[in-house]
C-alpha cells in the first residue's frame, strides 16, 4: 500500500507484537491504522518512525511507507517543526468527508448491485464474519477497520477504478469519526442486509442501508 507517539516510557502498545513472518506494507499500514482507530495512538500524538518501528517489530521503511498513506488519507498531519501527528479532524472536516462518501457511495453502489458476481458476495460475508469475530474480541479498532474494507470492496465491484480510489482515501479519515462514537449498534449487523440487499440486486434498499448507516456518523 496502500514520525511515533512521544509515549511516556512506560506506555505501550497493546498487540503490537511483531507478526511471524516478514510484514508486507499492507499488513503495517493495516496495524498502525488500528492502533490509531483503537486511540492506543492517542488523536494528537506526536509520531517518530524509529520508534513505531521498535514498537510494532518492523523497518523504519515500512512504517514510512504505511505512515506515508496514512497522511495522505489524512489521518495523520505534518506541521513544519513539529513534525508528525495523529489527526483530529474537526466536526466540520468530518461532515464534509461523510458528504463526498455519500455522494461517491451512492454512485458506486447500483453499479455494485448490477455487476455482482458469487466470489464478491462470498468475500463481503467474509469481511462481515471477521468484523463480528472483532468486535466479539473487543478489537474495536480492527473491527473499524474492516467496516471499512466492506465499503470498500463494494466499490471496487463497482468497477469504476477512479471512484474506488477516491471513496479508499475517505474511508480512513471517516473511520476516526466512527471511532469516537460508543453508542450505536455494531457496522457489521446493518451489512448483513446491504450485502443480502447487493446480493439481490436491490439497489433502492441497498441505498436506503447506505445512507443511514452514513447519516449516524454525522457529529452532533
């Protein structure tokens, strides 16, 4: 894919273990955005590569290159002499990132319904039992994450290359927004019916799922 929290020296980073295997990239970014999401990063934490590194058991290439997208996507900040922090987007920044997802998602979504094929329908209910089995974890911020990859996905059935793309840089700043909710019901139990509503080629109730989902993540 596609700077580290000054922590006190006796703070850590719960399941930031180093992975079995040589991390890729994705798995990185992956990991960091959780922690992020989780707020194991708190919003407004000074960033340091190095450190990040040490902490998540990988190179400080790979968390250049996660931390690299992530402020791309802006979920992370850059201040001159000040450097790196987690982003803490206004009530503002988030309406009008929820706005551009609802106009990008209510496009992509009937040419999901119409393009949808068994393999894209298996994979969304993949994504949905693996956000269940988080949230049953009480890995908040991995289960956010994978909201996201669900939204996503449907995009990328859409098959309009462009929209997938702008739609995978909001999802990030937008899966802060949901971070800072504790009420509301869990994403994955509303993306059972958008996957069955996709699956059935309704794009009107897949739509209607869409919008409410979105419009409960408006501040305020």
């Amino acid at each position: 894919m596609s700077a580290y929290a000054l922590l006190p020296s006796n703070a850590s980073l719960p399941d930031s273990r180093p992975l079995q295997s040589a991390p890729c990239t994705d798995d990185v970014y992956a990991r960091v955005l959780d922690a992020i999401v989780d707020q194991r990063l708190p919003p407004d934490s000074r960033l340091n590569e190095e450190r990040l590194g040490r902490e998540f058991g990988v190179s400080r290439l790979q968390i250049r290159h996660a931390l690299s997208l992530l402020t791309y996507q802006h979920v992370i900040t850059l201040q001159a002499k000040v450097g790196a922090r987690i982003a803490s987007p206004s009530d503002e920044q988030i309406c009008q990132a929820l706005h551009a997802r609802r106009l990008t998602e209510t496009a992509l979504i009937p040419m999901a319904c119409q393009r949808a094929q068994r393999p894209d329908i298996d994979h969304l209910h993949h994504l949905i039992e693996r956000q269940r089995q988080a949230c049953a974890d009480n890995q908040r911020g991995r289960a956010i994450r994978l909201a996201g990859a669900f939204h996503l996905h449907l995009g990328h059935m859409a098959g309009n290359a462009p929209l997938a793309h702008f739609l995978a840089n909001l999802i990030p700043m937008t899966s802060l927004a949901i971070a800072r909710r504790s009420d509301g019901p869990e994403a994955w139990q509303q993306q059972v019916a958008m996957a069955n509503a996709v699956e059935n080629k309704d794009e009107a109730t897949a739509l209607a799922l869409l919008n409410h989902y979105l419009g409960e993540l408006v501040p305020g």
